[in-house]
C-alpha cells in the first residue's frame, strides 16, 4: 500500500509540473499573440498609407514601364547579384584609398597653392599676361598669306637669325649701340679730320666691311 501510494504522489507531481509548464506555455503565446496583435494594429495604417502611396506613384510611371519590366529588371538584379558585390566592394576599397590619400591631396593642394601665390607675387603671371597680349598683336597684325610666307621661309628665318646671334655679331652690334649712344660727334669735322680717321686700320676694316654689305645688298 505505502509502495502504490508513493507511486501515485510521483505521479500528481509530474502531473503537476506538467500542467504548470503547459499553463506557463499558454501565458508565454498569449503574450506573443498579444505582441503580435498590437504590432498588425501598428503596422496595419503604415501598410496602407505604402500601398496608398506605390499605388499612386505606379499610376504616374504605368505609361513608360510594365510590369513585366519591373520583373526582368528583379530577375536581372538577382542573377548579377555577385558582380553588384563586387562593384560594392570595389567602391568600398575606393573610399579607403581616398581616406588614406587624403592627407597627401591636402598638402599637394597647399604646396600648390603656396607656389602659384609665389609665382604671382614675382611677377610670372603678369609676364603670362603680357605675352598674351604680345600673341594678340602678332595675331592681328599678319594676314594668312603672311603666315604662309612665313612658314615657307621659316628655316631661312632660323638660319638668318642664327647667324645674327653669333657672338662676334652680337659683340660689334652691342659696340655699336653704345658708341651710337654715349659718343657725342664733334659739331665741326673737317674733311681733313676724315681723311685722317682713314688712316686708322680700324676704319679702314669698317669700310671695307661695309663696302662689302652694300656690295652684298646690291647684288641681291
């Protein structure tokens, strides 16, 4: 007897702890349906102002795409799905690269810009300016037909232009402008005086240089 009795108490008390669980169980769903039913009612105006709203903007954009456009372009999207992350991470790599270079691009931009404001204060722009002006002039100031002159004798131009910037040339015709300008000639020279001065081996080697140039133009 005292055995069954035993037997019996084990059994109300797994009872028991049966029924416990499964009220614990029922208070645990009825708190979630009640979660769930406060969230629908929430959710329930939002989803209707959504629809509300994609059924207006859908009935703008009907006549320029179909709804079978908005599948293929799903489908297309899922079927790239791996290159659109690989484009992410492209992008993503990008953005690093251009935080790491960050700081370079600001000092290249200040040294930059600490150059060109020392190019301006000694003048380089201005003197830009000024060739620019001097380009206008030599563009306005010759025709077509003299371009084209121009370009077909431009290696006589260069040989002529050579030859005057020998430094021998470059010597006599510097000798010469400060003679011009710092020699002041006596008011009264005699023909005396000249005859004189044709002695001098010098002169006679101007002369016969210069005889020599006007002999050269003649010919010419």
């Amino acid at each position: 007897m005292d055995q069954a009795l035993l037997e019996l108490n084990q059994k109300v008390d797994a009872l028991t702890e049966q029924v416990t669980f499964l009220a614990v169980e029922a208070r645990r769903q009825q708190r979630r349906q009640q979660e769930w039913d406060e969230l629908k009612s929430d959710l329930t105006p939002i989803a209707n102002d959504v629809f509300r709203l994609s059924v207006e903007q859908l009935d703008e954009v009907e006549q320029y795409i179909q709804l079978e456009d908005v599948f293929r372009l799903v489908k297309r999207l899922a079927r790239n799905t791996r290159n659109l992350e690989q484009m992410l991470d492209q992008m993503e790599s990008l953005a690093e690269l251009g935080r790491d270079f960050s700081p370079l691009t600001q000092d290249a931009f200040l040294t930059a810009m600490n150059r060109l404001d020392e190019m301006e204060r000694k003048g380089y722009f201005a003197f830009v300016r000024g060739g620019m002006a001097i380009m206008d002039n030599v563009v306005t100031s010759f025709t077509e037909e003299d371009v084209r002159q121009l370009g077909e004798n431009v290696v006589l131009i260069l040989q002529t232009v050579k030859e005057m910037t020998q430094p021998d040339i470059m010597q006599m015709l510097r000798s010469t402008a400060v003679t011009i300008r710092e020699e002041e000639p006596a008011e009264n020279i005699s023909m005396l005086t000249i005859l004189r001065q044709l002695n001098d081996p010098a002169v006679k080697r101007g002369l016969a240089k210069t005889l020599s140039v006007l002999k050269t133009v003649s010919e010419n």
